[in-house]
C-alpha cells in the first residue's frame, strides 16, 4: 500500500517589541537571569497585564501580509496550568478570537505553487524557563523570558511531504523577517516549530490520528523528524497496530522521536476570558497604518525581479527569498548601473559562496553592495576578465580594497589593445609549429593550448575573447 | 476625644492646628492596643505611623492643603503596601511582604494619610462573616459575640469601635456593603473600574471593586475622591476624570426617584430589618423623594450565578500561590507536584480550597458551556434587569443584607446559608454597579440595621449625596457601641 502523510505546523514567532506584551520589562535575549523580569512577569499578587500595542500592530502587519481576515476584536484568554517557568498558573493566549484568522502562503514544490493554508495566528506570551542542569538536584527558574510577546502561527493540514513543510517553514520565515515582525533566530529560539503529522492510505480522504513533534527548531531537523515518524507510523499501520495520538520529541542526537506525554494525560487547560484584559480592538486606522508599514512582500518582489530585472525565475526566487539578500542585490545595481544578470549570477554564485564558507549573514558582508557594483562594472566594460575578477573579489573579502584599488594595484587590468594581443600571438605561433599544424589540419581542439600559451604570456591579462579571434585570423585565413 | 469626631472634622481640626497628626495618631494607636480583643487587625505599623504622621504635621505646618493630611487611616490587607506585611488573611501569604504598593495605597499617602495598619478580613476575601481568616474571626464592637460581616470585617470593626477614623475595604459581593450594615457604617462599593485595582489581591477581578468605610457619606466622599481615578496599571480602571464628591453632597432630594424592587421586600428579610428601611425611606419620601416600586425579575439568579463566576475566576488568580516564589512554601516535598500539593493544602483554608474547586470545576471541559458561559450569560440578564429599573428610578433602595448581624459561628458551617447573605448585594457587583450601604437605625438586639442604595454606572455622587441629606436629620450613623 502506498501512503500520504499529512502535516501541519505551529510555528511561534517572537514579535520585535522593546518591551513585554503584558508589562514594560525589556525583551533583550542574554541578560543575567531573572534581571529583566518585573513584579507583574514574576506574577506578584495584585499585579495587573497592560496589553503591549505595539505586539498587536506585528501580528495585524501579519495578517494583512498572509491575506487573511484581522478581527476588529479578539479576546485574550487564559489556559490554566502549573509549572514553575509559568508564574502566573495560567499563560494570557487568545484561544476562541484570535487576532488573525484564515489566511494563506505559497510554497514552491516539484509540482509547481501550491496554497497552504493558514488557520490562525494568535498573541500569546511566552513562559521563562526552567535551569534543571545548573543547580544540583534543584531547577532554576529565569523568568527573563517569561511575557515575551509571541504570535502562533497554525498551518492548514495541507502539507504532503516533508520538503513541503520546510518550504513552507522557509517561506514563513522569509516573511516575518521581510516584515521586520520577527528576527527569526532560531537558535535563541525567537521562531520554534511544533509540527502535527498523520499518514493515510494514498486517496483517502479521512485523516488518520496524528502525533504531534516537538523541539524542531532547525529547518533539518523539521525534515529529519518528519521523515522518521512518517515512517515510524507507517510501520505501526502496516504491522497492523494504530498509532497513538500523543506529543513525541525530536531528539537530534539519534535521530528519532519518543513518547513526551500521551492525550490521556493531557491538561485540561480550562481557557476562559481573561478579565483582567478588554477585548482588543483593532481600528480602521490601525489597519491603514499596518498597511502603510508593509513592505514589499516576497512574491512581489519576486515577480519584479523577473520583469523588471529580466532575470530568470530561479534566479529571482533565489534572491528574494531573504530580505536582506535582495536590498543587497538592489542597492549594489543601485550603486553601479551594471548589467542585471551579470549581477544576479555574483551575487548568488560567487558572494553566496563566500557568504556560506564563513557563515556570515549577507548583511555583514565585508564585500559591500557597493564594492560588488564596482567590480561587476570592471567585469562588463571588460577591466577585468571573469576569472581575474575572482581573484579580486577574494582580495576585496580579505579587505584589500576597492576592486578599481586591487586591479591597479596588481596591474591586472584586462589588455583590449589588439596589437599588443596580436604581437603576442605571432610568437606563440612561432614558438609552437606543431600545434600550429595540428589547429590548421582541422584539430580543433589544440586551439584551445595555444589560447592558454597567449594568456600565459601576457600574464592572464589579455582579453580571452580577442585572444581567441586573433588566433583564429591568423591560421585559417 | 478625637475619636468622636468624623473624618472631616479631625481634617478641619488639624488643618485649624487644634490637634496634631502625631497626637491623633498616638490616640488611636492606644485604642487599637486597648481593643485587641476585636481582632480588627492583622498588622499595626506604630513606628511607620508616628514618622508619617509627624511628617504630616511638618506639611500642615508649611501650610498643605492635602486632602487626607495627616489622618489616620487603615487599609484591609488585601491592599499591597511596600515593606509591611501583606497577607490577603491567608497563611499562604502569611510571611508575604510587599515590594510595591497597590494604586489605592499610593494614592492616599499621596493625599497624606497616615497608615496605622492593615484589617483583618476573610481569607482572599472569601467569607461574608470574616471567619475564614487564617488571623482568627474578628469580633463585632456592637456585640462581640457576633460577627462584623465580611469580608472587609477587619475594617468595619475597627471603624465602628473608632480604632481608626475610617478605613478600606474591596467588594466582590458585598464585602463592604454587608460589614458596614453590621457595623453601622457607611461603606460605598464603587462602580467596576472606577477605584484601580492595581495591587490589590485579586479574589474574582471581573466583581472586585475596592471602596471607603466610613463614619459617614461625607467621610465616604473625602476617601472616594482620593481612592478613585484613572490608572494606566489596570487595564478595566475608567479613565472618567474623578468628580468633586464633597462638592454634591448638598443635593437636593426633591423628586429624586426611588426605586424599591418588589424582590428585595420579600418574607425572606428580617422584619426589624425590614421595617428600618422602610422608616429610613420614608424620611426620604418625607425631604421630597418618591418612592415607585420597580422589579429585578432575575436576581434570584444572582446568588447561583455569582457562585459560577466568582469561584471560577478566583480558581485561576490564586493559581499563582504555589510556593516557588514567595509565601509559604512545604517542607520536605520530594518533586514538583507535591511541592504544589502541600503547599496549597498547607496555606489555604477550607472556604478557599471550596471554591477553588467550585471553579476549577466550572471550567472543565465538558462543563464549561453548563457553567461558566450559562452564568455570562445570566450576567448580561441581571444588568438588563438594572438598566430598565433605572429607566423609572434614579436609586434602586433596600436592605443591604437579610439580617442584621448573626452570630459567631452560627453559619460558619453551612456554606450555602452564608453565600445566601449577599443575595441583596452580588447582583450589584454583577452589573458593575455603584451601590452604598448606610445606617438606618437598630433592631430590638440594638444592632445595626442597612439601608443599600444601588446607583447607575459612575453615579456614586447621587448616591453619596442621597445618605448625606439623610444623615443631616438623623444620627444612627453618629452611635457608638457601648464601650468604646
């Protein structure tokens, strides 16, 4: 039998406020514990929640950017539980009305675009954590993170694949980040993945029981994950065993989930309105002004790249799938009117490359927009060849200067003049007759030698093309 | 003796220099010694007191026109107060002190009060008798074999047995309306978002107002105007600017309208009491009132309702009390979950550790529809109910409780009996009404009998000035109990 996996995602996104959603405590990530948290995030009685605008005009700029339905108000409620990292008892989330409700993002998968739904995204604040290795056998409790304003993003089941689910992770992330809502940082945990997957028989409609998958907070281990309990199910199904629906978690070291605790035992979690909080409203005018905020959105931007840049659709894909990936590919064609393409292929050929290498994000390249424009406009008006523009390149990451620096410097400017070229020619045909003769019998590919043996002599300098037609001039006219 | 006279007076007689903060603060601070017996209060700051009092007098001399300066007051220890215990009269809280003060707090000592303490009362202010008190009952100065009512008993003890001029109290059913009914007081339950609510420990934050207990309207209208006002900290807090309350206490009662529902004059109430507030309305009727009879066709739903909502909203704010973070905490407990379990078995009482569970229960799933959404939805009807009886009247009158006061122990035991107390009083806290309890003369027992006012939404003016008028041409609320 042949089985479809169906998955859906949870994705909490920790929205960029200076301060809390509930309080006026800081959000910065890495301060000493327990310094950034105040009397109402470490739920002192009597304390009171003051919603944080701010928070809500993220998720509003969310919901417009996703196309979905922004409800006029939505109610914060409370679901009950103990935990030493939940100070109140009880977490503020949004449970029936949420903020944002029915919107939708496109994936690009083997099979072309596809929708994936949206269901809802709804405030809520995070818990602080728990320290159980620091403290022999006692738990630590930092509170530093506990009211950080998050916005849970909840997937329609639409995904089939796993390659699906990291498309769809990458495009959200993609997204938050264009909308400057979330810094993305998966490894401080500001953007967390919970996914819910069930398999089915291929063509049945109903959905089989699901398990949901915790601590996968990497795009590789969303897909490692999925993998492993997509044919951890199968397995059960096909030994003739129903799979329990339960949460599991990810472990990375083995590669496998395991059992975190099963429906049975599951909270009741008991959501009410909360009373402390009035419904949140969100006005007309602050819908204009979340809309006015937006930036231009990925797929926007995307098919402006292909019109507007003529460049090809993996090509422009490729460069705006990060924000920051595509100001730099604008702001460096901006600095140097240079040739679209030619600057699409550097940017994501050779700086990506580089970028990778090092690990270091676009924004802190140490070839700057405008370093590359410089150089990519040697390339075109043919200062340098491609190949020795590498060679500069490599230079200007180790921060020996501009590219027009470097090439003066090393005298590495591309030789056009066709006299000294041709000088240069006569005496490689003089100093290889053989090969001469070859070239001229019809062996083709022996021009290519003496090609290299003109380069050689002028040091890599002449232009290869010129190099090429004079030679061809010379032995079969 | 200073403590004959009212608020208002001992404000005019510093103001005037006749008496200092110091001197009235050491007076009362000697009754509050000589009357332990009361119980009214949980802690007594003598030293904090003298040092704020004389700062006061330092201020009145330097000519301060500070509305509370220099006055003796108390805070029921609901109220948060930065560096001296505060324990919402739990055991749970019982090593409990405060690193901020509540709004209501800064308030006051913003206008120069002086604190001489903190009052007893029913544990997280659930109890209509102050018998759930981990700090033991407090006694009735009236007769001390009986109760002060509650939960606010703490204060409306001591205030009745003039231990301190006037005092606070919060409302989330009755629980200052029924002990200043016990105690022969005037006590005013503001409306829901009129008073912050900031700092003060939340019982069931949908019904908790915090309000005055006073001698009298006019001392109630000095507190109120200090108590209330818009507070960025509470986001249900009103943000209507505080209107001058002193300043329409003069109203005239000339056509104003009382409204008395058939509901509230049923075989169900004491006839003494019955009959004190139909004498006291008709001294209203007599200085130009009129009196039409308007229905509440609903608030026999008042008491079930309330005991859904309340318990439920109560069942989370006090799930913060679990030991990891401040109050008492169990010994020896080998994991988490037992951590949570002694503690709370520990430090909660028996009324508390009830309606917990009461709540917890309503919001379960499988429940919650029967329950809690039931109860909102009754909610909305009570309110409907207030809003056409507003349209015929401009006061809704009756009694604030079914008796006077019971006596210790006589219902400690039964609950539902106890919760039947607030059957006049939580439909009140339910719209998010202002009402006001104030002294309508005695019963055969010589105890207090009350006479409720309930108001429109951010009308307590009306209702001050209404017992203002009252009081000029009758004097229960001037009676002390017999030794003190």
């Amino acid at each position: 039998m042949s089985w479809e996996p169906v998955i859906g995602l949870e994705v909490h996104a920790q929205l960029q406020t200076y301060s809390k959603i509930f309080s006026g405590a800081p959000t910065a990530y890495g301060a000493a514990p327990n310094t950034q948290a105040c009397a109402v995030d470490i739920a002192l009685p009597g304390v009171l929640p003051v919603m944080n605008r701010q928070a809500a005009l993220l998720a509003v700029k969310f919901g417009l950017a996703v196309d979905a339905r922004v409800n006029p108000r939505s109610i914060f409620a409370r679901k009950n539980y103990f935990y030493p990292d939940l100070p109140k008892g009880y977490q503020i989330s949004q449970y029936e009305i949420p903020i944002v409700a029915g919107g939708e993002l496109f994936i690009d998968t083997a099979q072309g675009r596809k929708r994936i739904g949206i269901t809802r995204a709804h405030l809520e604040e995070d818990a602080g954590k728990s320290l159980h290795e620091d403290f022999h056998g006692m738990t630590g409790v930092d509170l530093n993170r506990a009211g950080t304003p998050l916005l849970e993003i909840v997937s329609e089941p639409d995904m089939r694949a796993p390659a699906e689910a990291v498309a769809y992770l990458r495009k959200l992330h993609s997204l938050v980040r264009y909308l400057e809502i979330c810094d993305g940082n998966m490894e401080e945990g500001s953007f967390r993945c919970d996914a819910n997957i069930s398999v089915r028989p291929m063509g049945q409609t109903q959905l089989g029981i699901r398990t949901e998958l915790k601590n996968i907070n990497s795009f590789r281990f969303v897909e490692r994950a999925l993998e492993f309990e997509i044919a951890r199910q199968i397995e059960v199904l096909e030994d003739g065993g129903t799979v329990a629906q339960e949460t599991r978690l990810y472990d990375p070291a083995t590669d496998e989930t395991r059992p975190m605790r099963s429906k049975e035992e599951a909270h009741d979690y008991r959501y009410f309105p909360d009373p402390d909080l009035p419904p949140l409203v969100i006005t007309a005018a602050d819908l204009e002004q979340a809309r006015e905020s937006l930036p231009e959105l990925p797929d926007t931007r995307r098919q402006r790249f292909v019109t507007e840049y003529e460049l090809s659709e993996t090509d422009a894909a490729q460069l705006t799938a990060e924000k920051d990936t595509a100001d730099y590919f604008e702001q460096a064609l901006a600095a140097n009117a240079c040739n679209h393409r030619l600057m699409a292929n550097w940017v994501t050929g050779e700086l990506a490359s580089w970028l990778n290498r090092t690990d270091t994000p676009i924004s802190e390249s140490k070839v700057s927009p405008s370093m590359l424009g410089e150089l990519v406009r040697c390339i075109q008006d043919q200062t340098v060849s491609g190949k020795t523009a590498k060679a500069v390149f490599e230079a200007m990451w180790h921060g020996d200067g501009t590219a027009g620096e470097i090439i003066e410097a090393r005298g590495l400017k591309q030789i056009l003049d066709t006299e000294i070229i041709e000088q240069a020619v006569v005496e490689v045909i003089a100093d290889f007759p053989a090969q001469v003769a070859q070239v001229r019998a019809g062996e083709e590919k022996v021009l290519s030698f003496l090609v290299g043996q003109v380069m050689k002599a002028t040091s890599g300098k002449a232009n290869p093309r010129a190099v090429n037609e004079i030679l061809r001039q010379k032995l079969c006219s | 003796m200073p403590h004959r006279y009212s608020l208002s007076t001992l404000r005019d007689m510093l103001r005037q220099g006749e008496i200092s903060s110091v001197e009235l603060t050491r007076h009362f601070l000697e009754r509050i010694e000589r009357f332990t017996d009361l119980n009214a209060f949980i802690t007594v700051d003598a030293e904090g007191a003298l040092a704020a009092a004389d700062t006061a007098d330092q201020a009145i001399a330097q000519g301060s026109q500070a509305p509370l300066i220099g006055l003796p007051i108390a805070h029921k220890d609901i109220f948060c107060t930065r560096g001296i215990l505060t324990s919402c009269g739990s055991k749970i809280l019982s090593n409990f002190i405060s690193p901020y003060d509540a709004t209501v707090v800064e308030h006051m000592h913003r206008d120069g009060a002086v604190l001489l303490g903190k009052t007893n009362m029913d544990e997280f202010a659930m109890g209509s008798s102050n018998e759930t008190s981990f700090f033991g009952p407090v006694r009735n100065p009236w007769d001390r074999a009986r109760v002060p009512g509650g939960s606010s008993g703490g204060s409306a003890a001591a205030v009745a047995a003039r231990l301190v001029p006037a005092a606070t109290g919060t409302d989330t059913g009755g629980s200052i309306r029924q002990p200043a009914a016990f105690c022969g007081l005037t006590g005013l339950k503001p409306s829901y978002g009129r008073v912050s609510r900031y700092g003060m420990i939340a019982f069931a934050s949908s019904l908790d107002q915090a309000g005055p207990l006073a001698q009298s309207a006019e001392d109630a209208a000095l507190l109120l105007a200090s108590m209330a006002g818009f507070d960025p900290r509470d986001s249900t807090s009103m943000t209507q600017v505080t209107p001058d309350y002193e300043a329409t206490l003069e109203m005239d009662l000339t056509g104003l309208k009382l409204g008395l529902p058939r509901e509230f004059f049923d075989e169900s109430v004491d006839g003494q009491v019955l009959q004190g507030v139909r004498d006291a309305l008709t001294i209203f009727e007599q200085m130009g009132a009129q009196l039409i009879d308007v229905e509440l066709p609903n608030s026999a739903a008042g008491i079930p309702c309330y005991y859904v909502i309340a318990p439920a909203e109560a069942s989370s704010n006090l799930a913060r009390f679990d030991g990891v973070r401040y109050g008492h905490r169990a010994a020896d407990c080998e994991d988490l979950l037992a951590l949570y379990e002694k503690t709370r078995a520990e430090g909660f009482g028996e009324e508390v550790k009830r309606r917990i569970l009461i709540g917890t229960y309503a919001l379960s799933a499988g429940y919650y529809d029967a329950y809690y959404l039931k109860a909102q939805k009754i909610r909305r009807i009570i309110a409907e109910d207030f809003d056409r009886a507003f349209k015929q009247c401009d006061i809704i009158a009756g009694p604030t409780a079914p008796t006077s006061a019971f006596g210790l122990g006589e219902k400690a035991e039964d609950p539902v009996a106890m919760y039947l107390n607030d059957i006049f009083t939580n439909t009140v806290n339910l719209a998010g009404l202002p009402a006001l309890s104030l002294p309508a003369g005695f019963d055969h027992s010589g105890l207090p009998i009350g006479l409720q006012f309930i108001g429109r939404f951010m009308d307590e003016g009306r209702l001050l000035g209404a017992a203002h008028r009252y009081q000029q041409v009758t004097n229960w609320h001037q009676q002390l109990p017999e030794g003190f």
